[in-house]
C-alpha cells in the first residue's frame, strides 16, 4: 500500500495486483507523480472489465455495468462516488464517452463466428478506455491500442471463462476446425484449440504500440509473453520474474 492510500483504494489496488502481478513490477519504473494515478488505473480497468466481462449472473452484469457507466458519466462532470475514482476526477478526460460505451456492450451471451469479429465487437469500449488512459497519461490513442486491450480482456477471460455461457468468447470457427464442442472444451479437451486461440490473439497485436503510454505498453507486452507460452502449449502460468522485470523496463523506456 502507498504511504498516501487509504485503505479502502489499497484494498482495490491489491484485488488488480491479485489478478495482474506482474504490474506491481512495471509500477516500479513508473516516475513518482504519477504512481498514484498509475494504481488508480490499474484498480479502475480491473473492476470494469469484472463488472462487464467475468459476472455469471447476466442480471448482476447489466447492474454493476450500469453503476460503472454511472459512474463514469459523474467523473466527467466533477463528481465521484468510489476510492478509485476520487484519485482520477480532478483529471480532464472523455470520461462519460467511456460510460456511455458501457452502456451500449453486446449482449454478454452471444457468439461470435471469427477471431475478427470477437475483437471488433471489444473495439468501442476499448476505444473509450484507451482515450481516456491517453489522457490521463498524455498518451496517443490509435486502435493498435485499443486492440492491444480487446486481446487483453479475451486473455483474462482464460482459463476461467471456459465454463461460462460464451466459452471466454472463443469463436465458433476454432471449434468447427477441431471438431469441438464446448462441453468437451470445459473438459479438459481443447488444449489445441486454446493454442490456436492463444496464437490467433497473438497475431492481433502490433510488435510496436506507437505513440502507446508505459502502461499499456508494459501490459501488452505482458499478454504477448502469457500468449506465447499459451500457444506453446506451457500453460497459464506466469513467465519467470527476471523476463518479467526486464520487460516492464523495456516497456518503460520512450519508444
């Protein structure tokens, strides 16, 4: 916890770093202004992408997507209601474009035939998220960005997402090519379509994020190193700590 934190933004903070520790290692080399709206983020973006992609319940879904959207809108205009948010408020950003892309997600349940289409439907709210971060961080926003995020939600939603209504939005078309079907997928069954869904995701991400924030960068290049293990077929698991330092300071350093 940061010596300035209050216990109840710690306790959000550390609920993304249970999730993400890897990004504990890239907030080291983040300068120490902007550490503070760094964990901010960080805690922000996890409780969103809980709120809208990883609820069981559609109904518990369309509630807390609708607080956050809420929520989002009143940052916009000065106002705020949860730890997170207090730190970020005073910073000027299309905060309510990005509660209003809250509001206009697909429906949870629905599939998707492509990789293509499973990312298109992301890009929009990835969009808003990645403007506001450029602000906030005085960034460039472009899709390669955005993407970069889509394939980042999709990755989190493995391995758990498997057992969920939309199989962590794998599109039908890799179920078609291993003849699959998503009771043998949850199983245990599809170890080589989730390489194959693990390189297909791979290959949506740009070698370079122009313009991108450290943050992003350092997540990025996170995901990318999770999805070359995943498409190896080594598993879930975190790659060794030193690859991990020295990507989040080659993440940190001006492109």
């Amino acid at each position: 916890m940061a010596a300035t934190e209050s216990p109840a933004l710690a306790a959000f903070v550390g609920k993304w770093l249970l999730r993400e520790p890897e990004m504990a290692i890239a907030e080291v080399f983040c300068p120490p202004d902007r550490k503070s709206m760094f964990r901010a983020w960080g805690g922000l973006l996890h409780e969103l992408r809980e709120a809208a992609f990883e609820l069981s319940d559609a109904r518990v879904t369309e509630v807390k997507t609708a607080w956050w959207a809420e929520e989002m809108i009143g940052v916009g205009q000065g106002r705020h209601r949860h730890p997170l948010t207090e730190v970020l408020v005073s910073h000027s950003a299309s905060w309510s474009e990005l509660g209003r892309s809250l509001l206009e997600l697909p429906e949870a349940g629905r599939r998707y035939g492509t990789t293509a289409e499973v990312i298109d439907s992301l890009m929009p709210l990835a969009r808003s998220v990645t403007a506001v971060e450029s602000a906030l961080f005085a960034s460039t926003a472009n899709d390669d960005g955005a993407r970069a995020l889509a394939v980042h939600w999709l990755l989190q939603r493995l391995p758990h997402g498997l057992a969920t209504e939309d199989q962590a939005r794998i599109p039908m078309h890799l179920f078609a090519r291993h003849s699959l079907s998503a009771a043998q997928l949850i199983a245990g069954q599809g170890e080589a379509l989730l390489r194959d869904w693990a390189a297909e995701l791979q290959g949506q991400l740009s070698t370079t994020l122009t313009g991108a924030g450290a943050f992003r960068r350092s997540r990025t290049r996170f995901d990318s190193a999770r999805l070359q293990r995943l498409a190896a077929g080594r598993g879930f698991g975190e790659p060794p700590p030193l690859a991990t330092l020295w990507r989040a300071w080659r993440a940190a350093r001006p492109s």
